[in-house]
C-alpha cells in the first residue's frame, strides 16, 4: 500500500459573520483563492497533475450550492480537473481529507487537493429553507436539536456548570490571543483581497479595498442574552463567538526541486475515524491539503 502525504497547506483568516472581511465575499471565491495560493506554493506541480478536488461543505445551498465542488476545480485548476462536494455537516472538510488519504493509499489517485469552504454569512446554520419531516419530528425530535440545546444536553449528563464553561473559553481565548499575536498561524493564512461596497456618512455608495490576511481577536465581541434560563444561556451572562482555528496545522515536507520527499509525516499518523453518536448530545475553512503518493516522481 502506497502512503499519502500533506505536502502543502493554506487557509483563509476567520472573520465575524455577517460583519467581518469576509461578508461580501463568497465561499467558492474564497475557495479557487485559496486553491491558486497553494498552487502557487508548490511552482514544480502542474494543475494537471492533481488528479481530483474534493471540497467539503455543510450546508450545500445558494452561494455554496449546485455542484460547488467541480465548479471550483474549473475555476481554480482548469475545466480537465474534477472535483465533488462532500457533506459531513461539521466535519464535511475534514472528511475530504480522510477520502483523499484513502483514494491515494488505495491508488486511486497520485495527487489530491482536498478541504472545506463555508459561509455563514451569505448561508444559515440551517439552510433557507429547512423542512423537518413530521414522522421524524415527532417521532424522534432530538434529530433536529440545534447545537445550543445539544451543549444543554451535554451540560447537564455531565454537571458542567456555567462557571466552568466560562473559564474554558476564557482561557481558550487568552491562548488563541497568544497564538495570534505570537504569529503562529500567520505562516498557513493566505491573505486574500477582497473589496466591499457599502454607503459612507452622507449615504453616497463607496468601495474599498483591503487584505484579510490575520485571525481575529474574538474577544472584541461581546453579546448579552436576556430571558434565557438554561445553563448555557443564562440571563445576563456574556456570550463570546467563537470559531475553531486551524483543524489541521500546515504538515507540510520540505520538498527538493524533483518533488522527493524529505522528513514527510505520513498520514497514518493522523488517525480520522467516524463514530456515531445520540443526537441529543452533539459536541467545527476554509483549510485544502495538497496530497500526494510516495511513488510518484
């Protein structure tokens, strides 16, 4: 069986939805950007050389609907580059990357460019249009639970109280700050130019442009919820947005102008499996891999 390895890997910066960099800017731009970047990152390595592009997404619906998985193979690689969207809902990107690594140890494929885009600006959690199905719904109701009354869930069997969560996410912040600060994503975020239209003081229409090329600091937003009474959602307590950073971190090997592999992690040392769990008690870039086979050149 050949091996697979991650020989290059860029993502996009996290923005607020609905108010960050990003919210004018569509999640298969955001894609073929991220696609040519890292590209780009490897001159040696022909676009026809990649042999499929899978891209994940949760909620495969207007801006990131249709067949956005070939639709940003063309545009990023050439129209003779296949591609496929992949629904897992939350892990759907890191899913691509497990049936990228079994496709190349397989032999299926030599050279895979794998990961996930999302918008949850231009797209709902749930989609716009979302039809429960009534035998379900009152059969079996906790399939539709959303993740706040799943975390309420998860709150309760365990006796997590609210002091604790806060205290979690407090510190998880003050790492991501550090990280942040530190420059220790700044290597795997490509900076992507955006430009955005919006209406200045005297209500004249304006453009800008700019790079979105940093995490943000989290913190900075701050919401209160009022008239809630579970613990996740008690009255008068602060509400931090949060958003995972990187899934993966860049693994990439040193590469030599002949694309031999020096001191490459294998991909077997990264272990993905799939469980199944209640659905009531549920525990989430734009992040692509380039993968290829040890065999190949």
């Amino acid at each position: 069986m050949q091996e697979a390895y991650i020989v290059a890997g860029y993502r996009t910066a996290v923005t607020k939805s609905k108010r960050g960099g990003f919210r004018f800017t569509r999640p298969d731009d955001l894609a073929v950007e991220v696609i040519k970047g890292l590209m780009a990152s490897i001159p040696n390595l022909e676009a026809s050389r990649v042999d499929d592009v899978i891209v994940g997404n949760a909620v495969p619906e207007a801006e990131q609907g249709l067949q956005v998985g070939r639709i940003i193979a063309a545009r990023a690689l050439g129209f003779e580059v296949p591609g496929m969207t992949v629904n897992r809902y939350c892990a759907s990107g890191l899913e691509t990357i497990a049936i990228a690594t079994a496709k190349i140890r397989m032999g299926m494929a030599d050279c895979i460019v794998a990961g996930g885009t999302e918008s949850m600006t231009m797209v709902p959690t749930a989609g716009w249009k979302t039809v429960p199905a009534y035998s379900i719904a009152s059969d079996e109701p906790d399939y539709y639970l959303n993740m706040g009354l799943t975390a309420e869930a998860v709150a309760k069997e365990y006796n997590v109280s609210r002091e604790d969560q806060d205290a979690f996410s407090f510190n998880s912040h003050q790492k991501a700050i550090n990280a942040i600060q530190s420059g220790y994503f700044k290597e795997g975020i490509l900076p992507i130019n955006v430009e955005q239209v919006y209406l200045d003081e005297a209500g004249k229409k304006k453009t800008r442009k700019l790079i979105v090329k940093v995490l943000i600091s989290l913190l900075a937003d701050v919401y209160t919820v009022k008239e809630m009474t579970r613990e996740i959602y008690k009255p008068n307590k602060n509400i931090v947005d949060e958003v995972d950073s990187e899934v993966i971190q860049k693994i990439a090997s040193e590469l030599l102008p002949n694309f031999k592999f020096v001191q490459a992690e294998l991909l077997e040392q990264i272990p993905i499996s799939e469980i199944s769990c209640n659905s009531k008690m549920l525990g989430d870039s734009n992040l692509f891999d380039c993968f290829f086979n040890d065999n190949e050149w």
